[in-house]
C-alpha cells in the first residue's frame, strides 16, 4: 500500500512540474509576472510566521525585527512592481548564463590541454549558455519570454525525471537545483549552525554508526566559504582539492588536481578546531560488498591515473626541502592527519577548476558505483547543490542517509578527539 502512495505522490509531482513547464512555455508574458506576485505574497507570509515565532518561543523582538522589516519591504515591492523583478531578475540570470560560457571557455581549454574527449559538448554548452545570455541582456525583443521558454524547460525535465525514478529507484539520475539558487547555501548553512549555540547534535535514524559519509565543509573565509565536499570509507576521508600552491592559476581557482586520503577524527579536529570550519556530514550503511566496491572505485581512479605527490613538509622530513614555516594546508594535514596524497596525471581529474572539476565532482564519481548519479544541466555541481540533494534524501522516510552529524568544536570536545 505504501509503495501504491509512494508511486501515485512522484506521479503527481511529476505532472505538476511537466504541467507548470508548459504553462511557462505557453503562456510566457503572463507567467512570469504572475510568479513574481506569488512570491511577494510567500514573503508576506513569511513575515507573518516570523512574527509568530517571535512570541511563541518568546524572543526579543530586537533579535528579529530587521530581518522582518526587510521582508516586509521586500513583499510589498514585489507585489507593487513586479516589472521591476522581471528586469532584476533577467538582468542576474543573463549575467549568470554569461559567467557559464565563460567557464565553458576555460573547460574547453583545459580539455584541450589535458587531451580529453567531450570537447564538441563543451563548445555546445557553451554555445547554448552564450545564446541564453545574448538573448537576456541584448534583445530587443520581450526578454522575459525567454527567461521563461528556459524555465519551463527545466520544470519539464525536472518532472520528466520524477517520472522516471517511478520506474528504477536504484539506478537514476538526479537533477538539483539550478546552482544559482543552492551557491549561497553555504554561508547561510553557517548562520544556522551558529544560531544553534551550541546545541547541534548528531541526528540518527539507526543506533549504528556509518561506514561511509558526504562530509560538506563550511567557512567564513578562505577555500570553503562556498563549501568543500569529502567522502569517508571506513575512517579515510578522501578530499579533492588544488594542493599544490605553487601551481595554481585564476586566484586558487584552476592547478593540479590532487586527491588527499586522511584519517577521519584527525582530520575533522584539525579543519574545525584550527581552521574554524564547520562541517556536516551525511551517514550511510553500505555492505561489506558496496564498501568493497567503492573502495575498488577509488583504487582504480588512482592506480591508472595518478602517481604519489608529496607536500613540502614530505620533503623536509625526506632532507630534500630546508626548514620553513609549513602554512598550507597540504603540509599541515601531512603532519597533523596522517595526510597521503596522489596526483592525477592524466584522465578527467588532472586539472583541477572549481567551476567544473571540482571537489563535488569526485566525490559524485565515487558514488556514482552505489547506482546514483546527481548531474546538474548547468554541467556544474557546487557544494550548495550537493548539500540540497542530501538533504533532501535524508528527509525521506526510507533513505539511505540515516545519520546527520554537525562538527563543531563543542561535539570534539565531547568526543574527545
């Protein structure tokens, strides 16, 4: 009988979004103003339940007032000019669609210089993205149809998908948000972790522990203030990240792309105790066959493309390097996690570039062999899109992620790493 429901709720929500994408198609002047004006009516909703929460939990009306306030404004505005959102909006996803055939530009580059296929798809994306944009912020025709016909796309094959999943829950795709919609999610993850004083706690479906995690890293400042993404089997976290600073290009953006394998409480201690990081991470229980499998996944990604890199620090302690202060990461997660590190020298991975191939990139390759792969149209999965889609699988009843930890320096000192 549940998996009758189960079935008749995804084939709903799989019309819904076909059904909504062909009214944006269809109907693509009124649509878009009407959606703005729905929003200004969510806000002042919004406004609303913010006030509510106040008295019921009994805050101090100070605490919350100007985020309430600006809410408020925000509403009003939107229901009062919604042709003023229309242009922000097209302005901010011409400019958006922009930034992505530039970084398809770059891709195509590195591809190029790595000797990779896949090189007629990259012109492709980038054909479509630079089209989207033109047509955006330079045509002279309405440019809100266009943000629309886009839109409705989506919705159609975000429903499309749904559908499919009906019929192979396994082995499917999964499409997130646009990133433009999940990039800030990082900072905001930040707020709320600090809101909580301290009262963050592991969360678990099941009195067992994980034997592998999605670890999501978060910073104010530096690498990961847009978020990093990890993956840890059996106690090795394994972390994909342009380690080598004297080789990177475009402001840390783009340099060797280097696997580093740490292990797991060392680790965590270091990145929140010293580099005052939060980090989230999502628990699973896999079988001593899907271990063995994903373990098999990484090996054979490293053995036929990769070699062994060592950080200064190595260096020093081989008597090749003189003594220095060792500041980068590399050399302190060396030293202080037990750090082993690997260059990719070939294939996909050896370049790394934080638009494309990135850190979510590696680990979505690793769990690729459990039979789930999140690909995002954009060609482009950010920490903020991954932490969506994690999020959203932990809240189903029947998911596999059973356990949602939140690494803080208060639960190290109670774990006693």
């Amino acid at each position: 009988m549940k998996r009758k429901i189960n079935i008749i709720t995804h084939l709903i929500n799989s019309l819904l979004f076909i059904t909504m994408g062909l009214i944006f198609i269809i109907k693509r002047n009124e649509m878009f103003a009407i959606t703005i004006k729905v929003i200004g009516v969510l806000l002042l909703i919004t406004v609303v339940f913010k006030i509510i929460n106040i008295f019921v939990k009994r805050r101090r009306i100070l605490d919350g007032v100007l985020d309430i306030v600006i809410t408020l404004v925000t509403s009003i505005f939107v229901i009062v000019s919604p042709s003023f959102f229309v242009s922000f909006f097209i302005i901010v996803f011409g400019i958006y669609a922009m930034l992505q055939s530039l970084s398809s530009l770059i891709n195509l580059y590195i591809y190029k210089q790595d000797h990779l296929r896949g090189k007629l798809i990259i012109v492709f994306k980038f054909l479509i993205s630079f089209i989207t944009s033109y047509l955006l912020l330079f045509s002279k025709v309405s440019n809100a149809k266009y943000l629309c016909l886009i839109t409705g796309i989506y919705l159609i094959i975000y429903g499309v998908n749904i559908f499919a999943g009906i019929f192979d829950r396994k082995k499917r795709l999964v499409i997130p948000l646009p990133t433009i919609l999940t990039m800030f999610i990082p900072p905001l993850l930040i707020k709320r972790v600090e809101k909580a004083n301290g009262n963050n706690s592991t969360d678990v479906k099941k009195d067992v522990k994980p034997n592998l995690e999605i670890l999501i890293h978060l910073a104010k400042n530096g690498s990961a203030m847009m978020g990093h993404v990890e993956v840890s089997v059996c106690d090795k976290i394994y972390s994909y990240s342009c380690y080598n600073y004297t080789n990177r290009r475009l402001w840390g953006g783009m340099g060797d792309g280097i696997l580093g394998i740490f292990d797991h409480d060392k680790y965590i201690k270091y990145c929140v105790c010293e580099k005052n990081r939060f980090i989230v991470s999502y628990g699973f229980l896999l079988t001593e066959k899907e271990i063995v499998i994903v373990l098999n996944n990484i090996n054979e990604m490293l053995e036929e493309n990769a070699v062994r890199w060592y950080p200064e620090y190595a260096l020093y302690d081989m008597g090749i390097c003189p003594k220095k202060d060792f500041t980068e990461m590399a050399n302190q997660t060396y030293k202080k996690a037990d750090g082993v590190f690997y260059k990719f020298i070939k294939g996909k991975f050896k370049t790394f570039f934080v638009c494309r191939t990135n850190c979510v990139e590696v680990a979505d390759t690793i769990l690729a062999s459990l039979g789930t792969k999140v690909i995002n149209l954009e060609g482009v999965l950010s920490p903020g899109t991954y932490y969506s889609y994690l999020e959203k699988e932990y809240l189903k009843k029947n998911s596999r992620i059973f356990s949602k930890t939140v690494y803080t320096k208060d639960l190290i000192k109670k774990k006693k790493y």
